[in-house]
C-alpha cells in the first residue's frame, strides 16, 4: 500500500494529537480547528484500512495500529534530520537539530558546558533538553524522540547502546559552615544527628543511598526530598542540612562543599551515555557525542574511570 502525499503529511499531526491525547487540544497546537484535525484522520484512517486511535468521552489514545504509525513517523522524521544533516556536512556547515534526555546530575554543569563547546565550533546546530529519569531516558531513544540519553545509575533496555560508562563516587554535599565540612571523607554513620535531605526515590543516587541504608540500618533524620537541585542547594544554606551528589553533578561554589562517602558505606554509581542500538544518528548528534567522549577520556584519563563500547 502506498500512502499519498497528504496522508504522509498527516502523519505528523497523528503524533502531535498522541502526545496531547486530544483533537482538541492537539488542533491548538496545530492552530487549526480541531473540526479539520479531526478530517485529516478520519480521511488518513479512511487510506490506511485502519483506525489509529480509541476515541473515548475523555479523547483520544492510539490504539495498536497506531502506536506503529507513530513509531513508523519517527523514525521516519529521525531519517529526514539525518538527511539534511548530511547535506549541510557537504555544503561544509554543520547544521541540524539534537535531541537529549538526561538525568538532573548532568544538567547543572556537564550538559551546558560541552553544549557551549559544541556551539562555539557549529552554531548552526540546535538542542533540546529533556530532564528525565532512567525509564524515561531509555523509553525516549527507543520512540525516536530523543538521540542521546544520560542516565544515572543501571541501564535497564537492551535496546541502549552504551558509549561510555563513567564511575561515580557519592559525596556527602554541605554548607562549607558546615561541622562535617572539616572531614576528608564521611562515613554515613557521621551524618546521624544531622537534618537530611534526599532527591527524589527515582533518582539514581537515591537508590543507592536506600540500598546501603537497607542493607545497614541508621537513625538519620530525613527532613523531605527533592528533584530540584537548585532548591536543595538553597537549602542546604537555610539549615546546615546535608544531601547527596555525584562530582560530575557538581559545580564551583562558595557556599557548599562536598566530601566523599566511604565506599564502605556506599557503592559508586554510574553515569551512562548511549543512543538507540542500531540507530545512525545524524552527523551533528554523532558528533556530539564523539565529542562528550572525547572530553570525558581527557578528564578520567584512568583507563579504569572510562569504558567505551
């Protein structure tokens, strides 16, 4: 079956109305009325032999048939990006748009900075950044929305590829005023007494934090948690409370401190940088990560700190 221009067109708006989960909603985003939205489906369903979505009283879902035109229609627009991509490489400038899903460790200061880097060499090329957890990350690369995932902690699908594998040792992070600010390294026992606050269950240090803690049982007071950063570091300030970070996470202060924790205590962790097995990505996402990983080899020289696949 070959699908006409204008259905293929459509193709796009079949995502757009999955994602809102309603015409309506969906045909204001388009800024078209949702009564037009609504022909070009039923006018795409109508050429395909199939219905895509389950209408109910409150929208839309996709159905099983449309779930793989959607997946069809990403890959599909991921192929076109990789295209132009390619054509702008032999036009001799560098162009195309990259897509990246990465936990909160790696947003602070990681991210922004081999961006700028990037940027400085291919302004042409543009990001989108996505904050998401482990599950997230992955399901993103396997859906075509995302190119590059940065993930915290185990990769759970064997469908992401990983590039390189970055060893991370929790540190204690604190108020430089702090009492155990003068500690070289911190045991977890050092912290009973002390107000504490934890990110959020699906984070990745968090789950390592809970593993050691359930495996050896401490009093520590946990006064709530958080997946804002910029929130706990605030208030680490208000109350000389304690929290958990990664050294990749962190950035230059003056006003916090961090000390590692005795692996004793707790295990490192582990930062994954992947994309979608067997997927080619486009030359501006390739580079990208060619570069992340070249930067990240330069610093964690230790063969044992960088393992690339």
């Amino acid at each position: 079956m070959e699908l006409k221009l204008r259905a293929l067109a459509t193709l796009n708006y079949v995502d757009i109305i999955a994602k809102e989960g309603s015409i309506r909603r969906a045909a204001e985003v388009l800024n078209i009325t949702s009564t037009a939205l609504n022909r070009r489906i039923l006018s795409l369903e109508e050429e395909l032999g199939y219905p895509v979505f389950e209408r109910t009283a409150s929208g839309v879902r996709l159905n099983t048939a449309g779930e793989l035109l959607v997946n069809f229609t990403r890959k599909q627009n991921s192929d076109f990006d990789r295209m132009k991509s390619q054509m702008a490489d032999l036009a001799g400038v560098r162009r195309g748009h990259i897509t990246i899903s990465a936990t909160p460790e790696v947003l602070r200061s990681l991210l922004p900075r081999q961006i700028a880097i990037y940027r400085k060499q291919h302004p042409g090329v543009t990001f989108s950044i996505k904050r998401q957890y482990r599950q997230d990350a992955e399901t993103s690369l396997i859906d075509h929305v995302s190119d590059i995932a940065m993930t915290f902690e185990p990769v759970q699908s064997n469908q992401f590829k990983v590039m390189a594998a970055i060893p991370q040792q929790l540190h204690i992070v604190m108020s430089v005023d702090h009492p155990l600010a003068s500690k070289d390294q911190i045991r977890l026992r050092d912290c009973i007494g002390h107000p504490i606050v934890l990110p959020t269950p699906e984070n990745g240090i968090r789950q390592l934090v809970d593993a050691s803690l359930l495996a050896s049982p401490l009093p520590i007071a946990v006064i709530g948690e958080t997946d804002s950063i910029d929130f706990l570091h605030a208030y680490l300030k208000e109350e000389m409370a304690l929290s958990f970070e990664i050294p990749i996470g962190m950035t230059d202060t003056t006003s916090l401190i961090a000390r590692p924790i005795d692996p004793r205590d707790v295990r490192s962790g582990t930062l994954h940088i992947g994309q979608l097995r067997d997927r080619v990505l486009s030359v501006a996402a390739a580079k990208f990560l060619e570069q992340m990983m070249h930067n990240l080899e330069r610093d964690y020289p230790d063969p044992a700190n960088q393992t690339t696949v």
